[in-house]
C-alpha cells in the first residue's frame, strides 16, 4: 500500500492498435481512458477496489470534470507511464493532477496532462456521499 512520499502513483501501459487512429498516434479520447486505469489501480493500491467499494459502501465514483493538455503524440507500442497525484480532497469530491508519460531507454516525455474531479456518490440514486472516512484517513 503506498505511503504519502509514494506519490505520485504511477502505473503502466502499453499502447496497442485499439488505442491509435488513422494516423498512427493515440487517439486524444484514449488519453482519458488511461487516466482512468491509472486512478483505478491507484485506489486499488490503497486497498479499495471499485466493485468492492460499491458493495461494501453503496458508493461510487463518478468523473464531474475533465480538462486535458495534449503535449506530444504517443504511438503504437509505446511504454506509457501514467500518474495520479491528489491535489484537492474534500468530503465529497476531490481534484487530481493526471500525467502521461512516454518511457523509453533515454527517454522521458511529458505526452499529457489532466485535472480530473472526481465525486462520490451513492450507487443506486447518484447522489452526491461523503467519501468513506477509511478511504480519505489514506489520502495525503
């Protein structure tokens, strides 16, 4: 489980051909859906696994905002390394700092970079839930 000083959390992906458009580089929506593996396996490393989350708490979390800087194009079986930094934590919601990187020998480039807030809510109405208080004694 990580400690404070672990962060940013960082986790790995390989880009495959589902993942690139006509021009060869990855397609700027996919960007989106690697931010949200790497904030799922984040939580996982803090102990809470989505479904377990939604079953044991009745709570999910949902996406509110995006906002997206694309830097540099990523291509076909490119390593990336993908951060999640916690920025902002509140009882209901909280703002994160996500990073993709290309990591290759020699090289390491910035490719792009989000804020993404997050909400907690109750899984059968939507609405909004305080984040369980296990979960947020974890975040820094």
């Amino acid at each position: 489980m990580p400690e404070t000083h672990d962060l940013p959390f960082r986790f790995t992906l390989r880009v495959y051909w589902e993942d690139t458009d006509a021009g060869g580089v990855v397609f700027y929506a996919n960007y989106l859906k690697f931010f949200e593996r790497a904030r799922t396996e984040w939580l996982r490393a803090l102990g809470y696994e989505q479904e377990r989350l939604r079953t044991d708490t009745g709570t999910i979390f949902v996406v509110a905002d995006t906002a997206v800087r694309y830097l540099a194009p990523a291509r076909l079986d490119d390593l990336l390394e993908v951060s999640v930094m916690p920025q902002e934590v509140g009882r209901v919601s909280m703002s994160l700092v996500q990073q993709a990187w290309r990591s290759a020998p020699g090289e390491r480039t910035l490719l792009a970079e989000g804020r993404i807030r997050i909400g907690c809510v109750d899984a059968g109405t939507f609405r909004m839930r305080r984040i369980p208080t296990e979960l947020l004694s974890k975040m820094p």
